[in-house]
C-alpha cells in the first residue's frame, strides 16, 4: 500500500473513531500541494476534554496509526503536528517530494 494512502487512513480511522462519541459527529480533511510538498490536515470532533483518540480498551486493534503516520512523516523529511482543542482535535501532516520520485502517485 502507497505511503500516503496508509498515512490518510490512519488520520481518517483514528477521526472517525474518535468523532463517533462526539455530538455534533463531525469529520474533515484537506490535501494540498504546492513545491513537492504534501500538507494534510485532519479535524475531528472528540467531545470536550477527550484527547481526540479513541480508546484501546486493552485490545490490540487500534494503536500502530501513529507509528505509521511517524514512519511515513520520517521517511520524506516531513512534519506532523497534533493539537487537542475544546472538543475538536487536529492533526496537520506535511511531506517532501524525495529527489525524483513522486509523494503521490
């Protein structure tokens, strides 16, 4: 599976997870490129006070989303960034062309 095809999953999972114990259920996400560079942002819905992830419940279903994100984020020199807010949380991701090879394709 594409780099940035696992990274868009695991963004969308984790929300839509997440977002499912929220009232208003709310999911959103935007792509953008410019200068080989990917930006992704993710936002979703959380409830107030919840850290916007969904909880493991001691199963090993959920968890590898984030050391995926980070694997890919390394792997093209990018960033990512996450922001917990008042019921909502964002994930911004930002990824680097490397040499000729296309991020996307």
């Amino acid at each position: 599976v594409d780099d940035i095809t696992q990274v868009i999953y695991n963004l969308l999972d984790n929300a839509i997870a997440a977002a499912g114990a929220a009232e208003p259920k709310q999911v959103g996400l935007t792509m953008q490129t410019a200068d080989g560079a990917l930006s992704i942002l993710c936002r979703n819905s959380c409830g107030k006070g919840a850290e916007g992830t969904a909880v493991n419940q001691g199963k090993m279903t959920r968890g590898n989303g984030r050391g995926i994100i980070n694997r890919v984020v390394k792997k093209y020199g990018g960033e990512m960034e996450t922001q917990p807010g008042d019921g909502c949380y964002t994930v911004s991701v930002m990824v680097f062309a490397k040499g000729e090879a296309p991020i996307m394709t």
